[in-house]
C-alpha cells in the first residue's frame, strides 16, 4: 500500500488536529509546529513513559525541572559562548553544518591557515579548489555566515542596561549546575542520574523536515554521574536500555541501528546514536555519550565551586564521569507516527489509515459511540462518564459508525466501545480493537480494568 512520505504526515496530522502549523494565520513562522488537542495527548504520553522508564523504575535517577534562563557564565563554561562567530556553512546536500576554517585547514592537510581570512576568501578558496562535503561527497555549501547558535534575550528594565542572557541551547547543563545540590538533598551515592525533560532552543541553519529539527523542541535527557572504572559499562547499558526502550514502543527493530562515532570530541570517550529509517532516510534519534569529567570539571573552574564527589566509604574524593543519554521529545513523537502510519486495504475493498501507536501512547485510549444518537445516546453519555474518570475518552455520535471507526483509527484510539440495544437490555457493550478489528462483548463494569490491562507500559 501506499508509503509513507512526510507530506501524507503532515497532512493527516493537520486534519486530524495532532499538529499545525505554527501561526499559521499569519502566514506560518519557519520550523515552528503546534501541537493540536490530540498531538499534546501524544507528546505527553510519550513523555510518560519515557519518566516512567528512566526515572520512576530506577531509584538511582532523580528528575529535575531547571529553569532555562540560567546564568550566562554557564554558556561560557558549556563552550557555547566560544563558539560564537566560528565560520559556518552548511552542506544542502545532506544538512550537516561545518566550519569553513576547518575544512580548509583539513584539505590543505595544514598547509594553509584560514585565519586572517575573510568569509568571501575562505568561499573563494573552496570554490576553486572544489573543496566537496566530507560526510556526502557532494559540493553544495550554503554561503559563510558567522553563526549564532544560541538565541538571545536581555534581562533588565533598560534596554540600554539590559544583559545579555541566552535561551538553553541544551538542557543538561541544568544537571551539572545542580549536581551537588541533588547528590546531598537526595543522600545521593555515585553512580547516579539526574534526569529532565524541557524545553531546548536551537538558533539552527537548515531547520526543517517537520518536526525532524525544530528551533524549539523538548529533550528528554539524563546525566549518569559514575567512577571512571565502571564508566564504559555504564555507556554500553545505556545504549541497550535506550534501543529496547524504543523497541517497547513497538518499532520494529529493523527500522533501528546503533551508530557508533568516530570522530569524538577531544574531551570524550565514546558516542554513539540510535538511527531509526525515517521517510527522509536513516536520522539520529538519540545520542549516548561518555562525556569523562568535562561538564564538572569545565563549571569546578569557572565558577570557583569543588565539584568533587566523596566516596562515603572509602573517603576518596574525585569528580565523576557523565554519561549522557539524551533524546528529543518530538523527534521521538514524529517517530512513533511514521511507524505507527498504516494504509491498509480492507476485504470490502477501501481503503483505511491506521495508526498502530502503542496503546500507551496512544493519544486517546477509547472512543464512545451510540448506534443511534436518540435511542443511545442518553446511555453512552453514561458510559463515557464513567470512562473518561480513567482516561482520554473521545465521544462521537455523528455519521454511519464504520465512518467513526476510521476517524479513530486515523488518531490511533485502540478502542472503539459501541452502546446499542444491548447495552440498554443488558449493561453489555461492544468493544471493537483498531487493530485487529475484532470485536467482543463486555459488561459496562468490566470495562475499565479491561482498558487499564491493555493501556499500560511495562
Ligand atoms: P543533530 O545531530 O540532529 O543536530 P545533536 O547531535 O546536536 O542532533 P544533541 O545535542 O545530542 O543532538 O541532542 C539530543 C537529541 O535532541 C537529539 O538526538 C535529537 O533527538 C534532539 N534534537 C536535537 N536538535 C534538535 C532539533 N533542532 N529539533 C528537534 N530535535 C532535536
């Protein structure tokens, strides 16, 4: 049946009010979406089981919610502030970013030095030595701006007087910043994990792909905080919990693989993504880096602070390593759609899309429907009052019930509960399964428990 393209998404998610477009009144407003009444259901799902997993099932991991205006100093500590100005360009190509500098450093094996030289130089430079994209091959630059990765605010009554204060670009740094205070509150012994969900604001280049790379958008990430010894352990169970987490919501496996890095950054000790073949192609999904003592070691110098860990035992005093997992909400969230989309051609020859989300995360957990709104209608409204105490319910009355049926197959509602002559004679309901679309038949007061079994994330 038909593929999926990003368009057809857009589209259903548009229609269907999962996401819009951002402003859309006005116009739009580049790589900004909305998430509809039935997205935000989705992305807080997703975000739950997410916490459920990282957080509620390992006593070693305590969450934290940082504020993102934070200290400028912490930019400089981070590297961020340093990088302002470096020469950027981007590859149109495949969409990776590099700095002008360095590619003509690298292809002059450092034989030439691009310091001293203008943006139209270095451009000039590259032009004549047909200088091609070290990740694709291709030549295909954007031209050299200085680039600004961060985005800016000012504090302060003044505009004159205002300082200058930047939007996170990361929210990690809200773990290092508060290591000490959640290793001693919490009795915290190494290793540990402090974990966050919020939001990060990136100023990015070539944005796009919906909500594949957004200039706002929620990670969800953790900050392990181990001894060197046991570090590389600790990394390697964090790539296997971080696959089976997404396997769990039912992506197939082979839509999956580990990319390990490596080129590393001098200060780390390993890094790897987990992949997923999107419609665009193979995209990281999540990163999984060993980080060494960098962060603690980078904000024990700026701000003056000991960040050193004690070991309670044997008294030795170190500061610990990061392990960093960290995996965006909405890319996630845009995952799960692609691999939940289903076009599927049915016995009686229509067609039906179907979202085979995980029930978990499925944006609404049951649909009520009467078969006839005058003579059903009195005992669904019951129905759905009892139901929707438990969970996301979605009431619908209107059109042949098969044309409801494909309405929540296209939300991906895993149950359709239909109140008919039966319910009326009997207290019993039809309970039809958007998957299989199987029906069976259950009293009203089994209900609940019947959906709560089915709904649940192990
Ligand atoms: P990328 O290579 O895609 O730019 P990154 O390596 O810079 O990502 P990290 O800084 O490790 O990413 O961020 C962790 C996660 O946050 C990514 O794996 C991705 O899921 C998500 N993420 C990063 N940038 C964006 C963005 N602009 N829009 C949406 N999600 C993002």
């Amino acid at each position: 049946m038909g593929k999926l393209t990003m368009d057809k998404l857009v589209a259903l998610c548009k229609n269907r009010g999962i996401i819009f477009p951002g402003s859309e009144i006005y116009g739009g407003f580049a790589n900004t979406w909305d998430f509809g009444p039935v997205g935000v259901e989705l992305k807080n799902n997703v975000k739950r089981a997410w916490w459920k997993r990282f957080v509620q099932e390992d006593n070693s991991c305590f969450g934290l919610d940082a504020a993102i205006l934070m200290n400028p100093k912490v930019w400089e500590a981070s590297g961020h502030v340093q990088s302002f100005g470096d020469p950027k360009m981007d590859c149109k190509n495949c969409k990776t970013r590099h700095r002008a500098d360095t590619i003509i450093e690298n292809f002059s094996k450092g034989t030439v030095s691009a310091e001293g030289m203008t943006n139209e130089q270095m451009e000039e430079y590259i032009a004549i030595h047909d200088i091609k994209c070290p990740v694709c091959g291709k030549r295909d630059w954007t031209p050299i701006r200085k680039f600004n990765p961060m985005f800016t605010t000012s504090r302060g009554t003044l505009e004159e007087d205002a300082d200058k204060v930047y939007l996170r670009p990361e929210t990690c740094q809200g773990e290092y910043v508060n290591f000490l205070n959640v290793q001693r509150t919490m009795r915290a012994k190494v290793p540990f994990a402090i974990a966050q969900i919020g939001k990060s604001f990136r100023n990015e280049i070539t944005p796009g792909n919906f909500l594949f790379r957004t200039v706002e958008f929620e990670q969800m990430e953790l900050q392990m905080f181990c001894k060197e010894e046991s570090s590389m352990d600790i990394y390697n169970k964090y790539k296997e919990k971080a696959l089976q987490f997404v396997k769990d919501l039912n992506v197939k496996e082979e839509n999956l693989r580990f990319h390990d890095h490596d080129k590393l950054a001098h200060y780390a000790k390993a890094a790897c993504d987990i992949q997923y073949n999107f419609p665009i192609g193979w995209q990281e999904l999540n990163g999984i880096h060993h980080r060494s003592t960098w962060d603690l070691s980078r904000h024990q110098e700026f701000s003056g602070k000991n960040m050193s860990y004690t070991d309670p035992i044997t008294n030795e005093k170190y500061i610990p390593n990061v392990i960093e997992y960290s995996i965006g909400a909405d890319r996630l969230t845009l995952l799960l759609l692609c691999e939940a989309y289903e076009e599927q051609e049915l016995e009686d020859g229509e067609t039906r899309v179907v979202m085979h989300f995980h029930p978990a995360i499925a944006p609404y957990k049951v649909a009520v429907m009467p078969l006839i709104k005058k003579t059903h209608g009195e005992k669904a409204q019951e129905v759905l009052n009892i139901l929707n105490k438990e969970f996301m319910t979605q009431y619908d009355e209107s059109g042949s019930i098969g044309k409801r049926y494909r309405r929540q197959d296209e939300i991906g509602t895993p149950y359709c509960v239909t109140i008919d002559d039966d319910t009326l004679n009997n207290n019993t309901v039809t309970v039809r399964d958007r998957d299989t679309m199987e029906q069976i038949v259950l009293k009203i007061d089994e209900l609940v428990e019947y959906i709560k079994e089915k709904v649940k994330f192990n």
